[in-house]
C-alpha cells in the first residue's frame, strides 16, 4: 500500500490549474483577501490537497471495515452499486454503505443512498433469497440518537 505522502504527491501531479480555476467562484479570492498569484495558488492547492486526503482517508477506512467484515463474518465488497459492504449475522444479510462520519450527505445524495439500499434488497429478495436482509449506514465515528431512520439503520462505531 501506498503511503499517504505517496498519495498525495500522485495527487498533485494530475493537479491543473486551469481545471481549478473553472471551478471556484473568483470573488472568494478577495473576500479571502488572496491579492497575489502565489497566494491563489497556495489556498488551491490546499484545498485540492484537503479533499484529496478525505477522499484517502474514507478510502482506508472501507477498506478496513471489508477487511474486518471478511475476516469476522465472511463478509465482503459488494457488488451493488452504491453499497460498500454485503455479510450475513444471525440470519440476516446486511447491506452497508459505510462513511466515515455521521455528516457526510446533502440532501440528494442521503436519497441516493436510500435508493441504492432499496435496489440492492429488492434484487437479493427476488434471487428466490428468503433471508431477511437489512440496509446500514455505518459511520466509523461521531454521534446520532436515533439510529432507527425509517429506510435503514445508521449505526456508529465509536
């Protein structure tokens, strides 16, 4: 595995500054009072790199939860889209999508996750599996008191 410094130099190489400065609003740059080239591209770079280091981290952190998913449950990658993690405990096979924190989701992207978790059930239970199965939203940190979401569970390993 690759380490993070690794990582991140990789992901400055693909870095163009053209591409991101297509995509920021140029008038954040005096409201953030960035009056110089070098300043622009310090804050850019920064940001870029900050995303990048996120996008790393959940990476690891999904990894780890197959890993130990496969190794405590036989559980493993799921092949639905938007589903991170498929095992079977007690009878009952889970479908996870795992993040890493409790606020990860806008509005249409917690939908998204919903309809993948309400796909993915609907192609298990029609492939002539009577197993009950449940949808998990699991977070690697944070706090939420009420785990029951109507749709799925949002379960937070502290």
């Amino acid at each position: 595995m690759k380490s993070i410094n690794y990582e991140r130099i990789d992901k400055l190489k693909t870095l163009k500054l053209s591409h991101l400065l297509k995509r920021k609003n140029p008038y954040l740059y005096k409201a953030k009072d960035l009056n110089t080239p070098g300043e622009i591209v310090s804050s850019l770079a920064s940001a870029f790199l900050s995303s990048a280091e996120e996008s790393m981290f959940g990476d690891w952190l999904e990894g780890l939860a197959i890993f130990i998913a496969g190794e405590v449950y036989r559980g493993h990658k799921s092949a639905a889209e938007g589903i991170d993690l498929e095992f079977d405990k007690d009878s009952i096979h889970y479908f996870v999508s795992i993040k890493s924190g409790p606020k990860w989701s806008n509005s249409s992207s917690l939908a998204k996750m919903k309809d993948n978790f309400r796909k993915a059930q609907r192609v298990f239970r029609t492939s002539n599996n009577h197993a009950a199965c449940e949808a998990i939203e699991g977070c690697c940190y944070g706090v939420d008191n009420v785990p029951d979401k109507g749709t799925h569970l949002k379960v937070i390993q502290n």
